[in-house]
C-alpha cells in the first residue's frame, strides 16, 4: 500500500472517525491511527460474557436527525448506523415513578413555583436567536433564578444540564443549554445504535476504508513532525514515521499542543489558553447483567431526592470525600433496544452518575447498588454480574483525565472561547469534543469534524 497521505488523523473517537470519512468520501488519501487496539475512544464497547458492554453509559440525543447522522448522510451511507430510537423515558423521584415530560417535572415542585417552572420551559422555545446571543455566557444557573429559585425545579434543570454536559450549572452556558435542550425536544430522535456504541466510529472508519483510506491499531503517536514552521507528519512510539500536508489531531488537545507537537511551535499566549483549559466532569458507570428481562425500561432520570437540592447536596458531599449514601442517576436498558446485545432472554442495565476522579471505587460500588436496587427491587437473585467502569478505565481508552466529554463547555470556553478546530500550527488541526462544535457529547464530537471539514475542503478546496 502507497505511503501517500493527504491528511494523517491521530485517534479513531468519533470527531476523528468522522472527518476521516468525510474527507476520504471527498477523495483525500486518508491513514487514521488509534493507540487502542479497538476504535471509538470514549464511545467504544467491549465484550465480556456474551454481553455487548459500552464504556460509558450512552444515549445520543438527536441521534440520526443530528451531526451524527448528517455525516453519514453526507457520505452518501444514510443507513451505515441503525438507530432504535427511544419509546419513552421515565423520570423518578425518590420512589415516584412518571414519564419524564416538562408537564411532569412542573408537576413535582411546589404549587406556588409551576408557573415559574412553565414559564422558563415556554422561555426555552421562544426566545429569538438575538436574545439567544446574548446567553453564551451567562451561567445557566444563573439564568433559571431569574425564572426560580425552587431547589427542585433548580435540581431538574442541573440534572439535565449535567447529562448533556457534564459541567455544572454555575458554570454551564445558558445559550448551549437552551440551543441543545431545543434541538432534542424538537428533533424528537433520541435513540440508541444497534450493536451498541461502537458501531459508530466503527461506520465511520468503515466508510475511511471503503473510500480508500487505512486504519492503524495499536499504533500510537509520539510525536508531531513539525518541520520549518509546518507539521508535516507523525513518528509512532515503535519508531515508524508517516508524512502528510494535513495533521488532524482527535487527541487530547492539550497532550497534542503541549507534548506531542510541542509547545515551543505556537504562539505563547495560545500555549497558555491550552494549558489552562479545563475538562468535563466524570462518571463511574455501573453495568448490571441479569439472567432475565426485569424491565422494558429504556431510559430513565432518577432522583433519588425529592425535597432538598439534589444536586448541590450530593456535589457537596463529594467534594468532601464523602459518597452518598444514594445517587441520582441517567440509567439505560441497551437490550431493550438491541437484543442481540446480550445472550437471548438476559438484560443489561447500566447506571452513569457524574463522580470526582479518584475515589474510592469501592464505596461507589455500593452506592450505585443501592440506586440500582432502590430503582429496581425486582432485580435481586438475578444479577449474574456487575461492574463499576470508572473514570481510570476512560481514562485508559481515551486519556484527558477520564473526563465525559472533553474540554468543558463552560462559560469561559463556550463559542466564540472555545479552541478553534485550526490551531496555529500550520498543517495541525483539530476534530473532536476539544475544539470547535456544538452540542452534546458525540454530537459535538462530529460537528466539530464537519466544521473542520468545511475549513479544509468545502472552503477552502483540498490542500
Ligand atoms: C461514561 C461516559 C458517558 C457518556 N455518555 C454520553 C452520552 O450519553 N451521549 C453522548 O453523546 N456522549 C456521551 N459521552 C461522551 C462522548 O463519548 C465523548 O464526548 C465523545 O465520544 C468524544 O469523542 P472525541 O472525538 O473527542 O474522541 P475521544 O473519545 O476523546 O477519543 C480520542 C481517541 O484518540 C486516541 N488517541 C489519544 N492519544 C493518541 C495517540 N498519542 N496516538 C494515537 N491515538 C491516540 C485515543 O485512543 C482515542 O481513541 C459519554 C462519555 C463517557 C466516558
């Protein structure tokens, strides 16, 4: 095979699986490397005992109608993912089981605080792009005072805040929040992948090659050439070297500035913002697998506190080492959407709550139990097994501290503050949840590659 490249691209996660299919459709030579033996980074999945099993706890929000499903569109391989999407999501407080609706959660605060809770939701839908604007940087928190100050409707819109962004909402911006929180309502898509998340940036790299291009496993980079003010190309840690016009780091970014390439190649002041940059928050994902069907549930939000402010409550607990007695929890069936995720008749359930890094797992092994029994007594005698994936284990597939998401979409890196997908490295870019984007998790991941796309072919034309 040619050792030709247009563009070399550093991770198979999904921003890089994705600009790799999107420019190799487009007719550039494409070699995509992962340190993993596996592709997907944060969304990937490994076996263990005839169950498919994700790394995290995954649910893609507007799913095909959104940036994920476009890429795929735009390659000309509308159905190169199979979406099952949601039936419906149930929300329980404490020990209310209901369906997780706006009505619903309006419903569960305080008489006097509906209307307030309502009127924030009617807000959400008509505001102007304009008055949008002007929210980029204003702390989500912030704005749900001006509407409540309700600790339970407070709590509602933090949870959801937090599953989108994994950032708190002191410092969560409220024009993403409203612009994503929009866009789900009203795509009404939420949906799971058939074969589980892998079978994402696994459609992606399948395209890559089928357009040509060559996927690397277990291949990591070392270092980014850079020759005359210019990267050029990648050594890998077992010696090899490949060369290329085009760099497209799906890395870290700040291991790609700070290390890989070296500081020494950008401006000091860019070397300063990427080193001050901070990630999202992180999870410990609880996978339950049962010897039978216990539920048809497919989502569900739990709250495992129905009067104070959930939230704050837990976050300060954490905060002094403490780990909860129970947590409020985003809790997904994946064989409720795909059977053939698990050996015929067993379930999978898994439970994802955000976490500080570096805990006492085994505490939190408990912890999550008792949510996954307060949720669902009827599971006790079934559990074949259960394990508690936490963020180490992210951190080993995909680094970045085992963060959820990647750089933080925080007010003070939202936008117009976030890291451009073009560094000023000439030659080095960036696709992924780090740079450039809009919107939730693998969302962002891959309209941050279609943003880089447009850069480097659709306006610029092939470099
Ligand atoms: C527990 C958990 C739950 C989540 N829940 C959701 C959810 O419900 N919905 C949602 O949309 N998103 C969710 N996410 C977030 C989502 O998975 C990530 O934001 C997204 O997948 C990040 O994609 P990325 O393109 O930034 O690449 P990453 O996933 O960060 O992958 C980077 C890749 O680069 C590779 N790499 C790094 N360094 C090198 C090197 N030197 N050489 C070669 N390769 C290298 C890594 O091996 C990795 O494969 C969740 C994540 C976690 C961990």
């Amino acid at each position: 095979m040619s050792d030709h490249y247009d563009a070399i691209i550093v991770g198979t996660g999904v921003g890089g699986a994705a600009v790799g299919a999107l420019l190799a459709h487009a007719g550039w030579k494409i070699l995509i490397l992962d340190k993993n033996k596996v592709v997907g980074g944060r969304c990937t999945s490994y076996e263990k005992d005839g169950f498919v099993v994700d790394l995290g706890v995954h649910l893609f929000g507007m799913a095909d109608k959104g940036s994920l499903g476009d890429v795929c569109r735009k390659i000309g391989l509308p159905d190169a993912i199979r979406w099952v999407t949601i039936g419906t999501a149930t929300l329980m407080v404490k020990d209310r089981r209901m369906k997780y609706s706006r009505k619903n959660m309006s419903a569960s605060v305080p008489e006097e605080e509906q209307k307030n809770l309502e009127r924030l939701f009617v807000e959400v839908f008509q505001l102007s792009d304009e008055e949008l604007e002007k929210l980029w940087y204003v702390p989500l928190n912030e704005w749900v005072s001006r509407f409540t100050t309700d600790p339970l409707a407070q709590s509602f819109i933090e949870r959801i805040n937090g599953q989108y962004f994994c950032v708190r909402g002191n410092e969560g911006s409220t024009a993403e929040f409203i612009k994503c929180f929009r866009e789900v309502v009203q795509a009404r898509s939420s949906a799971y992948p058939v074969g589980g998340c892998i079978s994402i940036p696994k459609a992606y790299i399948e395209a890559i090659e089928r357009f040509g291009g060559r996927l690397l496993l277990k291949a990591e980079v070392s270092k980014i050439l850079v020759e005359d003010g210019k990267a050029v190309g990648v050594k890998l840690k077992d010696g090899s070297s490949f060369r290329a016009p085009v760099i497209i780091s799906n890395a870290d970014i700040k291991a790609t500035v700070l290390e890989l390439a070296g500081g020494e190649h950008f401006p000091k002041d860019y070397v300063e913002k990427i080193a001050d940059l901070t990630y999202s928050y992180h999870a410990v994902a609880l996978k339950v697998a049962l010897s039978e069907k216990i539920t048809d549930d497919q989502l569900m939000m739990y709250m495992p506190y129905d009067q104070e402010s959930a939230v704050e409550k837990e976050i300060e607990q954490m905060q002094e080492g403490i780990v909860p007695d129970r947590v409020g929890a985003m809790i997904t069936s994946p064989t409720n959407y795909d059977p053939s995720l698990g050996p015929e008749g067993r379930q999978m359930i898994f439970l994802g709550t955000g976490c500080p890094p570096r805990q006492d797992w085994r505490k939190w092994e408990e912890t999550m139990l008792n949510s996954f029994y307060a949720v669902y007594p009827q599971a006790k005698g079934k559990v074949l097994w259960h394990r508690l994936d936490s963020p180490d284990l992210v951190n080993a597939y995909a680094g970045e501290d085992g963060c959820i998401i990647g750089v933080g979409q925080t007010i003070d890196q939202i936008h117009e503050r976030r890291p451009s997908v073009v560094s000023p490295l000439p030659g080095l870019y960036f696709a992924s949840a780090e740079a450039g984007g809009h919107g939730i998790g693998t969302e962002l991941a891959a309209d941050s590659a279609r943003e880089l796309f447009r850069v480097l072919h659709e306006s610029e034309g092939k470099v």
